[in-house]
C-alpha cells in the first residue's frame, strides 16, 4: 500500500508485503516513510508494527495523523499523531483490515470508515464481529455499522472501499465471500456483492454485479482479486464505478448496467484478468489505470478502450 500526504506531496509511506493470501504471499517489512518525493527512505514503526502491512492512510485534514493495517503481527489498525514515529493499537481486528476511506467531513468531523473482513488463510475461522465501521473522532476509536441491509459478519471476506471526490457522503464496498476451509481456496462459494450508502453509512442499499466476477467457470479469487474505484466527479444523481475481480467491469448509469472490459474470454485482450487497484487522474477523470497481474493499463476514455503502458 502507497500513501501520500494529500498536503505535502513529498511525503510518502508504503507499508510492505503481500497481505492477500496468494500462493505466493510474502511477508513485508513494516513500513517506510519518504519525505523526498521517493528519494530517501526511512524505516517507521519498527517497534510497534512488523511484517506485511495492508494499507496506510494519512488523514486528508491533518497530515500528522496516519494509519496502518497490519497483517501479521497484534492484528489491526494502528494510529499515529506524529507523522509515523509513534504508533497506538486503535483497533484489534477479528479478520483483516483490507480497505480504510477518508469520506464526507461533517461540520468539523472527518467521518473516516474501514472494513474489517475474514482472512482467508485462517483455518476454519470467521467471525461475526467482521463489518464494515466508522470512526468520529479521528480515528481513535470506531464503531461497527449496525445496518441489516450489509451481510452478516461470518459471511464477509476481503473487502474494497471507495467514494467519489465530488460526493463523499456516497461510500461504496465491495464484498467477496470468505473461504470454506481456510486452506482449500477451492472451496470458496462464489458469492461477491456492492453495496452503497448515500447517508455516510446510515443506510445501504445493494447494487447488482456479475456474478461471475471473481469466478467465471472457476475456482473463485475474491481473496486475490478484490478491488473497486469511483470516478472522482461522478455526478449528482449517479456514479461511474470501476470492480475488478478476475475479470472488470464499469458502469456508467448508476448500476443499471455493467460494461464488460475483461471478461476472462474474448475480453480480455483489452486488459489482462485479476485486477488488484485503478487510479484516476486527479485532472482528467476520463483517464483511468488498471493495475493487475498482466502490468498497467490505461484508458483514456473512462474505461470503453484500454491500451497497455510500457
């Protein structure tokens, strides 16, 4: 994971490692902080967060507060105030933190949300406290949405977060379905699902997707493909939203209708299956990326025509 101060653009920290249960999943070095725009590197956190870290936020509002999701040692999100050098256990995990969202501020509160969901690599364990929460003050304590319209905790796995710029109050999640077994990743049902709120997290509403998103006519991959982007501009009354899996869709109304850019078969020579992140330019929101196991792509139209970046 990658983060950039949104207010000091030469800061950056990456937390290390593979946290997404592949076969070839490698343990990280905790994280590392940049203040020359990648120049220079320095190992933060040592003390407090090892191994593979999943993903590291800096707080949009106040630059001197990030997160960290930690994967492999005292599971959870941890917080500092300092800009990295110290860090505090804020939230102990009954899965894994796969996603953290910075969304809409209120009066003065920046509402910022996580999702926790099952690892797939524990044997035979899910648990019930796994969800989508949101945080009030800062990110110091949170609290689990209660909202019936989201699946039961036992049934969520990795998860993918994502609002757009110009609506925040619009949080989106994408869900896939925890393993069986915790080790035969056959086993894994096919169950995917997008879910949207347009109250910062009051109420959710499902929209439909492919169902063959992380498993067309095989094993599913939802614990390895799991990712989602909205457009930075979607408009008032609708939203243009990316979901990866191994194959990719966009929708350009609102979730009436998806368009199929890599479908695992006569698609996909448009961008290579299993997808894993998509950026937008912050100046042009027609330019899109898709960065996935076959390298990066990138569209220029919003996501209809795809050409390879070499």
């Amino acid at each position: 994971s990658i983060a950039i101060d949104p207010k000091h653009h030469n800061t950056l920290y990456v937390g290390t490692g593979n946290g997404f249960a592949a076969e070839d999943e490698l343990t990280g070095t905790g994280l590392w902080k940049s203040e020359d725009g990648g120049g220079t590197w320095a190992h933060i956190g040592a003390s407090t967060i090892t191994g593979t870290v999943v993903k590291v936020m800096v707080d949009p509002q106040t630059s001197n507060i990030v997160f960290a999701s930690a994967y492999t040692s005292n599971r959870g999100l941890y917080r500092s105030t300092d800009s990295g050098t110290t860090w505090t256990h804020v939230y102990s995990s009954a899965g894994v933190v796969w996603d953290m969202l910075a969304g809409s501020v209120v009066g003065v509160v920046q509402l910022l949300y996580l999702a926790d969901g099952n690892n797939p690599d524990e044997i035979g364990s899910v648990s019930p406290n796994c969800g989508i929460y949101k945080s009030v003050n800062n990110g110091m304590t949170w609290s689990k949405i209660p909202a019936s319209t989201l699946p039961p905790g036992d049934s969520i796995g990795r998860c993918a977060l994502a609002a757009s710029v110009a609506h925040p109050e619009r949080v989106f999640v994408l869900i896939a379905d925890p393993l069986g077994d915790g080790i035969d990743k056959n086993a894994n049902s096919a169950m995917e699902s997008l879910f949207r709120t347009s109250d910062n997290g009051t109420t959710w509403t499902a929209i439909d997707i492919p169902n063959t998103l992380f498993a067309p006519g095989q094993a599913p991959q939802g614990w390895y493909d799991c990712v989602l982007g909205v457009s930075p501009n979607s408009a008032a009354n609708a939203d243009t939203m990316f979901i990866g899996g191994i194959e990719a869709y966009a929708n350009y109304s609102d979730g009436n209708g998806w368009n199929d850019y890599c479908d695992n078969g006569t698609s996909w020579t448009s961008a290579h299956v299993d997808h894993h992140c998509f950026a937008f330019n912050p100046n042009n929101s027609l330019i899109v990326y898709d960065g996935g196991d076959g390298g990066l792509y990138r569209s220029a139209d919003a996501g209809y025509d795809w050409g390879y970046e070499s």
